[in-house]
C-alpha cells in the first residue's frame, strides 16, 4: 500500500468516526461501531490507529480543531 491509500483510508476511519461520535457520544461507540460502518474488520482499524479508539478520538478532535484555526 502506497501512503496516500494510508492517509486516505485513515481519513475515511476519522470521518466515520467522527460522525459516529457526534450521533451517540464517545462511550457509545466502538472500535466494532466504526468498523462495522466502513465495512471492514475491527483489527483493520489497529493498522492506522494501533492504539484504540483513544487514539482515533484524540486525531479526530486533532484534525478538526486544526481545521478550525
């Protein structure tokens, strides 16, 4: 996989989650939710967020508070 399917694969995990998060709050919503909206395997979303879903909500609010300012 070259980088940019990387970056635009994770984009699009930032996205649903982002929306995901937004709909039902950060407790309610899983690594499952998240994969289960994009239609992949939950362990893919280890590949571009090894950490979790702490991790993926920090670059989320990352990502959307740099697009504020």
């Amino acid at each position: 996989m070259i980088a940019s399917d990387s970056s635009d694969a994770s984009a699009r995990v930032l996205d649903a989650a982002e929306q995901l998060f937004i709909q039902h709050g950060y407790a309610a919503v899983t690594l499952r939710t998240i994969a289960d909206a994009l239609g992949m395997r939950q362990a893919s979303l280890y590949y571009h967020f090894p950490e979790g879903k702490e991790q993926l909500f920090v670059a989320m609010a990352t990502r959307s508070l740099n697009a504020i300012g």
